[in-house]
C-alpha cells in the first residue's frame, strides 16, 4: 500500500512480449497489485504477464486500447482499489514515477491525474514535428471544448481515484485517452497534470495505435467530437447553425448590394437561393440542437442513476468485507 491506500496498476498490453516483463518488474513495491489485460495477442505476452504475477484478463481477439481499459476498469473495481494507474507495456514510461501522480490523490487534491510531456518545455520528449503538432491540437481542442487550460490530453500515463473510476461512462475502443479527459472534465472532477519525462518513442517495437498518423488523428477527433456532442450538444450545433446563418447572410448581403446598383437580381439570383437554404438550414440545425440538448439532460440522469447504483454496490461489498468474520486458527 502507499500512504494507507491500495494501488493497482493496470497495463493493456497488445503483443508485448518483449516488454510487459520489465515493466512489471519494474514497479515499485508499494503497488499491490498489477492487472494486465491482454488484447488478444499472438505472443507470450499473456504468459510473460502471469510468470511475473500479474493477473491477466484475455481479449480472445483485438478489441482496441479503449475496450482494453474498460476492462481494467471493471476488474480493478472489484479488488477493492483505492487508487488505479494505467501505465503502457512499452517501458516508454518509468515505473518508478506512479508515486508522482499517486501522491496528488492522496493528499485529496485530484481525482485524476495524468503525466503531462508538454507542461514544462524543459521535458519536451524527442518525436516527430507531426506527432509533437498533433498532440498540441488535440489539447487545444479539449481546452476549448472544456474551457479549462491542459497541455496534454493524449498520455496514457495516469492515476485515477476510486471516485473517479465510478464515474467514469466511457463506449470507444480504438483509444480511450481522450473520452475520459472530456468524460471527468464534463462531470466537474479535479483534474491535476503532473510534468514528467517521458520517451518520445517505444524503447521495443512499434506503436500499434498509432502507427498510421492520419488515421490515429481521424479517430481521436472524431471520438472527442462524439463526446462533446454527448455531453455540450447544444454548443456544438449552436456553432454549426452560427456559421450557415453568416453564410447565409453574406450571400443576402451581397444579393441586396448588386440589386441596388443595378436595379436587378440577374445574373445573381442563385445567391439568393443559396442564401435561403443556409438560412433555412441555420433554423433546422438550431432546432435539432434544442432537441439533443433534451436528450442530453436525460442521458445526465441516467448517468447520475448509473453511479449511485454503482456508489451503492460498491458501499454493499465494502460492508459484506467488514462484516465478514475472520478465519480463527
């Protein structure tokens, strides 16, 4: 235990055979216990995993990264852990750096917190300008979703409360690093980033999720935009509807220019037509946001519903531990 509190530390792991040994060997002695969550690999990694104690859960085929935590999550509720931290199989991150991101939970300043590569300029990692670029875009666009300022939302090195475990409503596979920045920042936890320096590149093999720049890109943005359309649907077709009525309105404008100098709307009525279908579209897309808005009060309930079941088991099975009498030798 650290500090009175039971660490488990959870590793997706995808044919890392070469690594996930040194990784686990490499924890610190304080983690009580270290869950692996095989998906679907071809190697040894599940059997390296369990020669070095950790438990390992199966994926009998590749799920993806986000169905991988999922997993951990649901296994580490059930161990009774006070504190998770995911941690990848590929030694880019040191093992010995958990208590820094522990400590903050700990001390009850954070529910979450993340290893940042980005706060401080001075442990900027080595990478590729289109990787260094992207990930700079993609915590400008969760700072803006969210209004708050974080300068990496793409590391996988973290450390999550208890709390924050059972708030957590998370549905994609191919990634989950940015879902659940959005996902507890929406919820209002306390979010804390914790510079730490990390390799900009694996030590062994090559990243599997993203191997294929663009294609890694496409799908980040598009889950954090299906997370911001989840929980802020109304900003989101509020901007869309904004932009269609300037649209709009820039084409009437320029329609109503050319007929007070010439007299006529030839040869320029198309601009007119156009005009009315953005302003029309503008009206429709407002309207559907109003009506998402209302779903997205009724998904907030339902969530709201979902903890407090899972806040109630969660008491109920920390009760029938206490309750449950000691075995006398």
């Amino acid at each position: 235990m650290y500090k009175d509190h039971l660490i488990v530390v959870a590793i997706p792991a995808y044919n890392e055979e070469v690594s996930i040994g040194q990784v686990i060997e490499s924890m610190p002695v304080f983690v009580d216990q270290v869950i692996v969550v095989n998906d679907g690999s071809k190697d040894k990694t599940s059997i390296i995993a369990q020669d070095k104690g950790a438990i390992v859960i199966n994926h009998k085929q590749n799920k993806g990264i986000g169905a991988a935590f999922r997993t951990g999550v649901q296994k580490v509720l059930t161990l009774d852990a006070d504190i998770l931290v995911t941690i990848d199989a590929d030694m880019q991150f040191n093992p010995t750096d958990i208590h820094k991101l522990v400590d903050p939970i700990v001390e009850n300043r954070a529910d979450f917190v993340t290893a940042s590569r980005f706060k401080n300029p001075a442990y900027y990692p080595k990478m590729t300008k289109a990787r260094f670029l992207g990930n700079k875009f993609m915590s400008f666009l969760v700072s803006r979703i969210t209004k708050q300022k974080y300068f990496d939302v793409s590391c996988g090195f973290r450390a999550y409360s208890r709390e924050a475990l059972l708030r957590l409503n998370l549905f994609a596979e191919f990634t989950y690093t940015h879902e659940a920045f959005l996902d507890l920042a929406f919820k209002n936890l306390q979010i804390v980033e914790v510079p730490i320096v990390v390799k900009g590149t694996r030590e062994f093999g090559k990243s599997r999720i993203a191997a294929n720049l663009f294609k890694y890109g496409y799908n980040t943005f598009k889950i954090v935009m299906k997370t911001f359309r989840d929980y802020r649907p109304f900003q989101l077709f509020r901007s869309v509807s904004l932009l269609s009525f300037l649209i709009g309105s820039i084409l009437a404008l320029f329609l109503l220019v050319h007929y007070l100098k010439t007299g006529t709307f030839s040869p320029h009525k198309w601009a007119g037509f156009m005009s009315g279908s953005f302003l029309v579209f503008s009206l429709l897309i407002l309207a559907i946001g109003f009506v998402v808005d209302m779903l997205a009060r009724i998904r907030y309930n339902q969530e709201e519903i979902l903890y407090t079941l899972k806040k109630n088991l969660d008491r109920k099975n920390h009760k029938n531990e206490e309750d449950r009498p000691t075995r006398q030798t």
